[in-house]
C-alpha cells in the first residue's frame, strides 16, 4: 500500500473518529452533569441530601464503571438497534460511547464539586439564596477548571474507547486499524494510524490543560 493510499483512508477515518468523539461528549456532558451534581446535592452534606438516591445513583454509576467498555458495547445492541433503527456505524457508535462515558464523567463532576470551599456555599446560604441557584450560580461556576478539566479526561477517554468500538464497525481509526492493519498485514497502516490516535490525544490534552489553567487563574 503507497503512502497515498494510506492518506486516502486516514483522512476520513480520522474525521469519522473526530465526529464520533464530539458527539458522544456532547451527550455525555448533558447526562452526566446533572448526575454528577445529583450525587452531590444528595450527599449528607449536600444541598438536598437523601440516604436512599445518593445510594442508589452512587450505585448505577459504579455499575456503568465497572463494566469493560467492549462488554459494554456489545451488551448494548439491542439498545441501539431500538433507539437508532441499526447497531453498525457511526451514529450508532455514539450510543454504546456516551452509555459508557456518563458515569465516567460523572464521577470526575463529583470531584470538581467536592473540591469548592464549602465557605462559599455556607455564604450563599446565609445570603437566602435558592438551592438550585446555588448549584447555577455557585458551584458550577466555581467548579469550572475542574469541570474543564473532566471534560478533557473524558474525551482522552472517548478517543481510546472509539478505536475499540471498530469491532462492531463504526467505522473510525479503529474500524481502519482492524481491516486493514490486522486483517490485512499491512503494518505501515497499522503504526500511522495509532500515531494519528496519538496525535489526537495529545491536542486534546494540551487544549484542555491550557483552558483549564486559565479558568483556574481568574
């Protein structure tokens, strides 16, 4: 295989790992927020606690981490052939993808929440703001370099998660690594392609480092 050849089908398969990525953090950042604030505010110590869902949501988000995403993946099908019509392809890769990121990043939330000075909501508090403009106005806003650094974790995540999810062809670098580097000997495509992976990481990682410091500096 030439190195245009190789060109020709890195370019789309990059692109299609790239939607494949931003779309699933989308979904992941719109579901697993508003977990990850839940097990806070239902923590003990939290804005509205409660014993019993701080359990049952701390529960399901360790069930969701705990299963491996290829497991996952497979397990979820039938999910996806009944939300989307098909399990095979690029959309279709989404769903198993945010499926498994939500408790992931839900987790990271947790922490970034945990990490505001609890002197900041007492002040609120004493200040009679609402519960929930606390949450809007306060702890997210305060949060924001650690939200933006899960963000960051989750799509590094989400890159290494879309390779495997090639298995059940959804297209991507790591549908192109399988055809072609494993199934078909060809090694030059094989090494290009996890340095394109790698590559991708890197840019995502440096990004969200630099954002993340700055939101932390004002």
């Amino acid at each position: 295989m030439t190195w245009q050849e190789i060109v020709e089908l890195l370019v789309p398969a990059t692109w299609e790992t790239v939607q494949m990525v931003v779309w699933s953090t989308l979904f992941t950042v719109l579901f697993g927020l508003p977990l990850g604030v839940a097990l806070v505010g239902t923590s003990r110590d939290g804005l509205f606690p409660s014993r019993v869902a701080n359990q049952v949501l701390g529960l399901l988000v360790n069930i969701g981490r705990s299963l491996p995403f290829l497991i996952l993946m497979i397990a979820v099908i039938p999910f996806t052939r009944l939300l989307l019509g098909t399990s095979i392809g690029l959309h279709a890769a989404v769903v198993p993808l945010t499926i498994g990121a939500v408790p992931f990043f839900a987790r990271l939330v947790e922490m970034a929440l945990r990490a505001v000075s609890p002197d900041v909501v007492q002040a609120a508090h004493a200040m009679g703001v609402g519960r929930l403009t606390i949450v809007t106005k306060v702890l997210l806003p305060e949060a924001r370099a650690g939200l933006v650094a899960g963000v960051t974790v989750t799509l590094v995540t989400l890159v290494s998660y879309s390779a495997m999810a090639g298995v059940i062809g959804a297209g991507g670098l790591g549908d192109l690594a399988i055809r072609y580097g494993y199934q078909r000997f060809e090694t030059p495509l094989m090494i290009t392609t996890c340095v394109v992976i790698i590559i991708l990481v890197q840019l995502v990682q440096t990004l969200g480092d630099t954002l993340a410091d700055r939101l932390a500096k004002r």
